[in-house]
C-alpha cells in the first residue's frame, strides 16, 4: 500500500510526513507519541499511518512477465 497525498477521509495533507514517522518507529520511539508530535490528531489520519504496511519488498521477489 502507498500513503495517500491527502487523508482519504477528511483531506488533510499526510504524505510529507509518513518518511519521518516511519523512520521514528524504527528507531524504537511509540508510534502514538510521534504522531502527536507530528501534529496527527485525527483518527482518520492516524489509521492511515498505522494501517499501512509496505509489501514493496514482497512484491518485488516475482518476476514480471
């Protein structure tokens, strides 16, 4: 799945800062505390980051036709 440009509910500009959250997450800080910091409120915004799992690598294991 790709992060949207905008919150597909209520429209807020998300993209430019999913970069910064994931790599926070990575580094062991909780995923509730950067989005506040992130300035993220919304739940709708929220689930966009949480519920985003990144099947890049996955895909990439098959061959194209």
């Amino acid at each position: 799945m790709i992060i949207p440009i905008r919150c597909v509910s209520c429209g807020k500009p998300i993209a430019h800062l999913h970069e910064d959250f994931k790599k926070r997450v990575e580094a062991g800080e909780e995923p509730g505390k950067v989005m506040d910091e992130l300035g993220l409120e919304r739940y709708c915004c929220r689930a966009a980051f949480l519920g985003q799992v990144d099947l890049l690598e996955l895909t990439t294991k098959f061959k194209k036709f």
